[in-house]
C-alpha cells in the first residue's frame, strides 16, 4: 500500500498559515467589490440546533454548513464524501460507489449520529439504526447543517455524537429547470434535473437523478468489478393559505442496486471476489402545517411524517435474507417569545412527538427461525428556554423525556452558552447527556446458529461537554476556531461478545465506559477577491475496555485533517476547486479462521486529492470535470476492501429560467 509522507496535518495547517500572510499583506492594499465584503460571518438561521431556528453566531455547540454553492464547487455526488471535510467526521467506506458507508463523529459509533431529512428521522431501523449513507446523492441537496456534541434533549435517541440535517432544494420565487449530465471512469453515468414553479402563493419543486457504475472490486485482492445504480426522485410543495398559515410537504424515492463481495470465513477472514447483491428502496414523505403570524410572539407547527425501508440480499442470484422496517411519527411543536426587539431575548419552547416503528427480517426459507417481526414505540416530550439577558450573551437549556414502550422513560438534558466577549471574539460551550435505544437485530437477533439475541440490553448513555473559541479578523476575511471536546459512554454494547455457554457471538452491555475526546481547528479565509480558503484538523483519543487496558476503538483515525481552494476568475465564468482530505493510521480487526480470535491490524495513513473545474459557455450552460484520487492513491478504509484510484469525469449542467 502507497504511504502517505508529504502531506500531513502539519502539512495542512501550514497552508493556512500560508493564507494568513497572504491576507496580511493584502489587507491594506486590495480595494474589493461590495459584493466581496464580509462573508464569512454567518447570520443565516439555522434549524437543527433548538427547538426552533437559531442565528448561527449564537449557537453554542460546533456547528457546520455545508451550501449548495459548496456542493457545486466539488462536484461531489454523495452526501458522505461532502462530511470527510468536516472536523471531527471519519468515513468508512467498503469499496466503491454504492457500498456500504459508516461515519463516525469524534469517535462515536456509527449509528450514534442521527441523521434527518428535512428535520425529519431518517435513521434506518432496518440497518442497525444507521443512516444508509452510500445511497444519498447530492442532486436534490440545498445545505447541510451538522451540529456536533450530545442532542438527545432536542431530538431523541440516536444523536449521541450529534445531528446531520440534510435540507433538501425547495420551490423558489422565480420559476426554473436545470439539468445535469455527466460520464467518467469506471463506466460511470450521472444525470440530472430539476424543475421549480410559483406563484403568489404557491411553490413547487421536482427533481429526479440517476447514477450508474460499473465500479470497482470491492475486494481489494479482486478482480471482479462491483456496480451500483441508484435513481432518486423527489417532490416539494409550499403553499402559503393565509399570512399566517404555511402548509410545507415533501416527499422522496430511493431504487438502489450495489453489487458487493463476501468474506472469505475459510482461509484469509478477509474479503474475496463474490457475487453479492443488495436491492434496496426507500421511501419519505412529510407535511407540516406552520401557524407564524408576522407581528406575533407565539407560532406552532403540527407535523406527520412516514418512512419505508427494504433491503433484499442476493448470493449468485439466490434470495439470501432482507430486512424492512416502517416508521411513522406525528409532532407538535408551539414556541413563545418576549423581550423586546430580539425575538431570542427570551423564548419558551415546548415540543411532543410520537413514533412507532415496525420492524421484520426475512432469511432465505420463509419458515426458518430468523424471521422476525417486531415493534416498538415512543412518545416524547421537549422543552426549551433560549434566552438573551444582555448584548452579546445567550444560553439555553433543553429537556426531553421519551416514554420507551421497551425501554421505559429516558431523560436527555442541555445547558449551553455563547458569549462575544469582544468585537472579533466569541466563546462558547455545552454539556448535555444523549441516548442511543439498542437495536432490534441487538434485542432479536437474525443469524440463529452464530448469533444469540439478547432482549435486556439497556439503552446507551452518554454525557459530553465542548468548549469552543472563535474569531474573525480583517473585515471577516479570516475566521480562526478552536474547540475541545470529551465524551464518555455508559452501557455501551458490544455486538462481538462470546457467549461460553451457547457457543455463539451476542450482544451485551460494557460495564465500563468509553472515552472519546480531542480537540478540532478550523481556519476560513478569503486572501484575494475571488479565492476561498478552508482547512482543519482533529485529534482524537477514543477508546473502550479490553483485557489488558484500554484499546483504542476501530476505524478511528487520531489525525484528520483536510484543506480545499475554491478561485473564482475571468468575472466568474470560470471556477477551478482544490480539495486535500488525509486520514492517520487506524486499527481494524481481522477474525481470521479456523479459531476466528479477533486480532488488530493496523491501517496506513493516506490522503486523497480531488479536483473539480467549471467553465461557463452561456448565461444558461456549463462545461464541467473533475478528477477524484489525483494521485492514484493506493489505501483502504475498512481492512481489505479497496478504495477506486485516479478517475477522470465530465460534462455539462445547464439553467434556464421561465
């Protein structure tokens, strides 16, 4: 495997050092355009941190956004590899296009970071509770709010580490259809369109892409390529019936194929060529009915949503098992304020939500002992004081009880607070409590013969708390951060246990804690008119009990780091976009046979250089390509599965107004 020895963390941040003298010795001197002054200081709402919408300078906990402005620079296509650039964030990835994908924040498990829709669940009970990651394109994606830290008090089980809300592109005032369409390497096809349509009162919105690989071996030692095609559609609707009264609903269809390959469990333990595939379909739709009269203190919002997962595995053709699950979920949500001018000086929020979910697992004989059909529900209660007492000063507290049908009452709380201390500088900090329910493959198990269920397991607790440091200089043309963070984990559960008796793999709950800390940098910055800048790095210590002493948890990289350049030039026809994303060494574990004894092996470090280009041929069309692997960088993120090399893609996207 190709080592990775010239870029570094040191090697990242030093680039923004780089840019800092760069903006040092142009601040006197550059004269920019109105349109360049200030961007980086965010007034922008953001949705997903409180009960109800917050200005980003006041949020307390490290929050990310990731713009639709963004998502075009890169060109990426999947959510996940957009999420490799942000702080505290490691992606594994078994494979190429379509396989599976887990991310794991500040060292958390990955299905302890709640991911929504559009502020809406979309954690898949069918998948271990995990978000299906690798089949989230980007095509209908307007921005990403990632708020890192414990969420429980606002949002329930699952937002241990933290929340990502994927807010999807709504109707807009002005009618438009854009399209995109794309070919590369690896026999790959992407196409795309979008159309939006309004009126006074009324704004619509469909979209609907396809993606199509060939791919690469999953298995790193194989030969045989892995495809994947996915086709997403989506729908949007806002209609306003009165001043006072919005009714907001949407909807979303998901088709996937992914071929991928098995597990060698007679000689290696690790992945050999296999023809594996999984055919899955997701189905979301949601409506909200929001009351927010313009000159009122008080507003509400009354919500219904529904999910539907299915997951069918194939081997060489031959139904193997599958696994589905169906979610609905009713809310209510009203909020008060009073103070004055500031709507936030003061503002009470109460939140109640029920949701029931059906789960049911299938193997490959309909009469076997691994089916499964069961149901839990919740019903929870939230609330929330957001206050301001002086200028520059704001805190919260949050508090939620969810009234588990398993489970019993699980209590979750926040205390968090912001402070601008002066004109350029801001302090914050949180701590908070979240919960993680376990799993109904964990309670129930699905492979009778090598898997025990276990009913009794209790729900995952954790408690964290972050301080954090931001500043911005030179008319908001640098932003520094800094933030440091610990979190530990209680009844954390180990799917990987050996039951003495029964001779099978189970689940149980740790009796001692995990510990997950480190601290995150960041740096934005605007050098010249034109010419964007963003770097950061993370350390992090996670570790669990072992025998022996602590062992640093699976998959978790202490060094991550990445730095993308995004110019703008010739009056903005063209854009030409940089992104460096470098993971350290991390431990795996290989349960190689007969004895299938877990034995660590450790991962090499890499960093991986994408580029993107854009040139505009018309007001309306746009020629683009990009390369992904610039340096054809040889590495694995899960233990013997490959990554693609060098990949060259290209073609056009265009925008017409009506």
């Amino acid at each position: 495997m190709k080592k990775t020895s010239f870029f570094t963390p040191t090697a990242f941040m030093l680039s923004g050092l780089f840019s800092l003298h760069v903006l040092a010795q142009d601040a006197d001197g550059v004269d920019e355009p109105a349109s360049e002054e200030a961007p980086v200081k965010l007034e922008d709402l953001v949705v997903t941190a409180a009960l109800e919408p917050l200005p980003a300078n006041v949020v307390a906990s490290s929050l990310t956004i990731i713009t639709r402005e963004d998502i075009e620079a890169r060109q990426v296509k999947f959510v996940a590899d957009l999420l490799r650039d942000v702080p505290g964030f490691n992606v594994s990835q078994s494979g190429g296009a379509g396989t599976q994908t887990q991310v794991r924040v500040r060292g958390a498990e990955a299905n302890q970071i709640l991911v929504l829709l559009d502020g809406v669940r979309a954690n898949d009970p069918a998948s271990s509770d995990e978000f299906q990651w690798q089949y989230a394109l980007t095509s209908d994606v307007e921005r990403i709010e990632i708020v890192r830290g414990p969420q429980s008090s606002i949002w329930g089980s699952d937002a241990v580490a933290g929340v990502v809300n994927i807010i999807r592109r709504k109707g807009s005032a002005s009618r438009s259809l854009s399209a995109r369409a794309e070919l590369g390497s690896f026999g790959t096809t992407d196409l795309a369109a979008d159309g939006a349509w309004s009126s006074d009162t009324l704004r619509l919105r469909a979209g609907v892409s396809h993606y199509d690989t060939d791919g690469i071996s999953a298995a790193a030692v194989g030969t045989e390529k892995d495809g994947a095609e996915n086709t997403t559609g989506s729908l949007g609707l806002e209609w306003d019936l009165t001043d006072a009264l919005t009714l907001v609903a949407s909807a979303q269809s998901v088709d996937t194929t992914s071929e991928f390959d098995d597990i060698d469990s007679a000689i290696t333990g690790l992945p050999e060529d296999a023809d594996r595939v999984t055919e899955g379909s997701q189905a979301y739709w949601q409506g909200d009915l929001r009351f927010a009269p313009a000159a009122s203190a008080w507003s509400g919002n009354l919500g219904v949503s529904y999910s539907d997962t299915d997951n069918d595995n194939f081997s060489a053709g031959a139904f193997r098992s599958s696994t589905a699950a169906e979610v609905l979920e009713l809310r209510a949500r009203t909020s008060v304020s009073w103070g004055g001018k500031n709507a936030a000086a003061h503002r009470l929020t109460f939140a109640l939500d029920h949701r029931e979910t059906d789960f049911s697992a299938r193997g490959a004989t309909s009469q076997s002992a691994d089916n499964q059909d069961q149901s839990m529900d919740v019903t929870g209660i939230a609330a929330e004081y957001v206050g301001q007492p002086f200028d520059g000063f704001n805190w919260s507290v949050s508090g939620r009880r969810d009234d588990n049908s398993d489970f019993g009452n699980i209590d979750t709380w926040q205390i968090a607070a912001s402070h601008q201390v002066e004109e350029h500088v801001r302090v914050r900090g949180s701590y908070g409590t979240g919960s993680k329910s376990p799993t109904f493959v964990e309670r129930y198990g699905f492979f009778p013969g090598f898997f025990l269920a276990n009913p009794d397991l209790k729900p995952e607790e954790s408690k964290g708390w972050e301080l954090g440091v931001e500043s911005d200089w030179l008319e908001g043309r640098l932003t520094l951060g800094a933030a440091y963070f610990d979190m530990v984990l209680e009844n954390e559960i180990n799917g990987n246990a050996f039951d003495i008796d029964s001779g099978l793999f189970t689940a149980v709950n740790r009796s001692e804690d995990s510990d997950r800390s480190g601290f995150e940098l960041t740096l934005d910055a605007r050098p010249v008119p034109g010419l964007t800048l963003a770097a950061n790095y993370t350390y992090l210590d996670a570790t669990e009990p072992g025998f022996s002493g602590d062992l640093r948890e699976t998959r978790r990289p202490r060094h991550m780091a990445s730095f993308n350049a995004n110019w703008r030039f010739m009056d903005d026809r063209a854009n030409l976009n940089l992104n460096l994303n470098y993971a350290g060494e991390q431990d795996d574990v290989l349960f190689r046979p007969p004895l299938f004894a877990r034995e660590t092996v450790t991962l090499g470090s890499y960093t991986v250089a994408d580029v993107a280009g854009a040139y505009r041929l018309t007001e309306a069309l746009e020629l683009v390509f990009r390369v992904s692997n610039l340096t054809d960088e040889d590495y694995q993120e899960v233990l013997g599965y490959g990554r693609p090399g060098r990949a060259y893609y290209g073609g056009l996207r265009g925008r017409f107004s009506f």
